[in-house]
C-alpha cells in the first residue's frame, strides 16, 4: 500500500512547481485585456492587431 504522506508530498511539490506559470497566464490575460481596453477608444483596426498580437504570443 503507498505512503500517504508520500503521495501528498508530490502532489503539493507539483503545486508548488506550477503556481508561477498560473501567476504568468494570469498577468498575460491582465495585459491582454487592459491593452483591448485602452485601445478601444483609439480605433479598432489596433484593437484586432493586439488580439492577434496575444493569440500569437500565447501560442
């Protein structure tokens, strides 16, 4: 029978290791979204160029 303590071990080594890509995700999408927004009253030829922009970079 596994150890307990051993599986919840990894599984918290695997939280830790994975949180700062979730905290890069989530100030992309952030970027993203504010970029939009203060492009929005500008013209929306720009709007279309930064959605493109960010769909490309978070490929």
């Amino acid at each position: 029978m596994p150890n307990s303590s051993t599986s919840l071990n990894k599984r918290m080594n695997i939280v830790t290791l994975t949180w700062p890509i979730f905290i890069e995700v989530l100030l992309r999408t952030a970027l993203s979204t504010t970029d939009v927004f203060m492009l929005s009253g500008y013209s929306d030829l720009a709007v279309s160029a930064v959605g493109v922009v960010s769909q490309i970079s978070f490929s």
